[in-house]
C-alpha cells in the first residue's frame, strides 16, 4: 500500500496577507464617517487606523499639522501619542516636512541624522514615524509606529491607501461645496413668483436633471404695462450649464433694464457666450417683450419653437429670430410679431419636455402630444396648466427623475366674461295662457 503524505493547507504566499491587509484597510475607510469640518474628517481618519490596525502595522497614536502660511501648526493628537502642548510650529522648510510633501509618504527614526532631535523630542514624536500629507498638503498626519510590527512595506502600502482615501473624501466634499453653491446661485435667479400684469395669469416651473441645470426662464419688468419674458437652454446640463445659464441671466438684465431693443440685447449676449471659456457655449434663448394689450414682440435664438394657442384653438409658431447664441460672433437675430388676444396662451419650454423618451419604447413625448395636454386645460388656471404638461410628460416617461432639464411657463389671457343678463325672464307657467 503506498505511502499516505500527511495532508496540509497551503501556506499562505507573502503576497496574499498584505492583500487581505489592503482590502481590509480600504473597504473600513470607507465606513468612516464624515465630520462638519476638514479637520473632523482627517482625525476620524486617524484614530480609526490606530484603534483597528495598531496590531497589523504598529500604529499606537500621532499627530496632525495645519499649514499655517510658511509654518504647519501642531492642531491635535490622537491615540496613544504624548499629549504635547497644541500650538507648536515647525517651519516648512524642515526635512521631515519636505520629504512629506515632495513624496506624499515617508517613514522615518526619530534618529536619522536630517532630523532634529531636539525638535521631534519638543513634538513628542516617536521612536519611528510614517507622515502623510493629505489636502494638497494642507495638513499633515504623522503616526507613530511601533518597529518591529508588521513590515514597513505594509505600512506604507496601507498609508498611501489612507492617503488617497482622505483626499477622495475632501475632493467629494468641495464638489458637493461647489455643487451647493451653484444650486443657491440657481435657485436665486429662477422668479420666486410670477407677475401680475392686468388680467393675464403667468406661471413658470424648472427641473434640473441633476443637482443643478441647464435651463432658465425670466421674467423681467419693464414698465406697468410691459415686461420681457426669456426662456434658455445651455447645452448639456450639470454645473457647466449652470453657470452658463447665470451669465445669460445677468446678461439679459443689464441689457434689457438699460433700455437696449430685444435685437441688440441678444447681439451682446450672443458675443459674451462666444467668448466664454465655458464647456457649454451653445444656449438657446427665447425673449419676447410683451405688452398687456396682447401685443408681442420676439427673437427666437435656435430655441424649440414657442406657440401660441389662440381661442379658435389654432397654432402659431414663433420662428423668427437667428441661430442659438455662441457659435458664431457675428450672427444676427430678426424681431417677429405676435398677439395674444382674450383666452389664448402662449407656451414655452424647453426641449426636455417635447424630447424626453418612453423608457420601453424610446419614443420621444414630442410637439402633437404637447399641444394636446395644453388643449385639453387651455380653460384651466395658467399654473395648473403648467403642472398637467410636468404629469404628462413624467407620465410618458415612467421615469423616476428627467433625464434632462425640463422647464415650462405658461402665459394665459382670460377669454372676455360676458356680464349676466339680469332683465326679468317671464316663467314658463306664466306663459301658457288660460283657456277660459
């Protein structure tokens, strides 16, 4: 009978601990949460690899510096470190701090001839340290180690794990800043509430597709009996757009409230976005100046025709205008004319609306089922008109959220109401006249 071998597991491979290690380290950051500051977030970071990986790596506790113009600051400790006195400076020129922030990562004795032993003693530092700089070198974290646990290896393969785990972090959290700051810069030049001008009723909704868009409408007064209406679409959508869509609001304000004609305005505007180093240099506009008489006057830049819905029920379209602004600096814009007379209306939107698809069948909402959504609630208030059109294209859609920035306004002038007709009416049984 042959000999048996004793069975065995396999021994693990050099490589296959560390990997568990990384993963470990890299999967656990992520649970980290994040604090109200920039420096909550980095100690939470810290004392969460010294409390899970003192073992793995040697991590007993450390420091955290803030650059403080040519000087970084000694602003907390954390884990097992000496408890030093907070507030001590070490200039940015010295070694430790430069290697740091040449390398991103370094891991020293405390007795390495660059070092000064006086200082690193001021700092409490430990018989060994690794130092990260994290925030485009803001701040630096410099962790005490253990020799002797774990192979240095590890540790700077773990830090550097660390390192760009925090700087992801921080990136999201100032793209979040600067997303929220767009969306209250976009929220402050959409209208708080619609006008009044005499009996016409007016009303207007925006949806951006991501945290902040594209899209922009206006209403400008100019006079008691006249303001200017602006519907705009920036190409694309997300924070590029956005900030286009504000130039094109300041734009149209500092021309219009300065007396220029409707052509001259969008001549201006149209050079500014041409100049623009913006991603979105393609914007659509719409700007009609309309008066409470019904009278209408408008340049349509490559914007999705506007209509009218006049009380027969008929459609006229708002063609005249030019090309979309941006491309070409010289274009030229023609004015057109229109009249909304007593129980028309006058649609604009955007083409997130006419354009958005079925998600089944991919087929766009498009112009016919538009016009027949205002049809049907030509006879309803103008915001309820507003919101049937939003129903209808989500409705079509089945989506959750657009997947592009919608925007409508809605101007309705009220048919004429007829007074009632108060002559006494002879009843019926007055009528019928006795026999005898």
């Amino acid at each position: 009978m042959p000999h048996r071998r004793p069975h065995h597991r396999p021994t693990p491979s050099p490589a296959s601990a560390p990997k568990s290690l990384f993963r470990r380290v890299e999967r656990t950051l992520g649970l980290i949460q994040q604090a109200e500051d920039l420096l909550g977030t980095i100690r939470n970071v810290a004392q969460y690899m010294v409390s899970n990986f003192r073992d793995e790596l040697g991590i007993s506790g450390g420091r955290i510096y803030r650059l403080d113009e040519d000087e970084y600051e000694l602003v907390q400790v954390f884990g097992g470190a000496s408890d030093q006195p907070l507030g001590t400076h070490v200039s940015r020129d010295y070694v430790g701090i430069q290697d740091t922030i040449d390398s991103g990562l370094v891991v020293m004795d405390r007795r390495a001839p660059v070092l000064d032993a006086e200082l690193e003693n001021r700092l409490g530092t430990g018989e060994r340290f690794a130092a990260i700089a994290v925030a485009e070198g803001d701040y630096i974290i410099s962790f005490d180690v253990t020799p002797g646990r774990g192979a240095v290896e590890d540790l700077q393969a773990s830090l550097n794990i660390v390192r760009l785990a925090i700087n992801q972090k921080l990136q999201q959290e100032k793209f979040a800043g600067i997303l929220e700051d767009a969306r209250r810069i976009q929220a402050s030049i959409l209208p708080k509430r619609s006008p009044r001008y005499a009996d016409f009723e007016i009303a207007g909704e925006s949806r951006a597709a991501e945290t902040v868009g594209g899209d922009f409408y206006d209403y400008i007064p100019i006079t008691p009996e006249m303001f200017d209406l602006a519907i705009a679409d920036a190409s694309g959508h997300g924070l590029p757009a956005a900030l286009q869509v504000r130039d094109v609001y300041m734009g149209l304000r500092m021309g219009l409230t300065r007396d220029f004609k409707l052509s001259r305005t969008i001549e201006r505007l149209n050079a500014i976005i041409n100049r623009s180093k913006l991603t979105s240099k393609f914007v659509s506009l719409f700007l009609a100046e309309m008066e409470t008489s019904g009278n209408l006057i408008y340049v349509n830049a490559g914007h999705v025709l506007p209509f009218i819905l006049h009380a027969d029920k008929s459609i006229e379209y708002l063609r005249e205008g030019g090309m979309v602004l941006g491309p070409s600096p010289d274009a030229r814009y023609l004015r057109g004319f229109a009249h909304l007379e007593p129980g028309a209306l006058l649609v604009l939107y955007t083409d997130g609306i006419t354009e958005c698809r079925n998600r089944r069948s991919d087929r766009e909402f498009g112009i016919e089922k538009l016009q027949s959504v205002v049809r049907r609630h030509a006879d309803r208030p103008a915001q309820e008109v507003v919101q049937a059109i939003f129903e209808a294209a989500d409705r079509h859609s089945g989506l959750a959220s657009p997947d592009d920035d919608q925007t409508v306004v809605i101007v309705r002038r009220p048919p004429v109401t007829q007074a009632p007709d108060l002559r006494p009416q002879a009843s019926g049984k007055a009528e019928v006249r006795s026999s005898t």
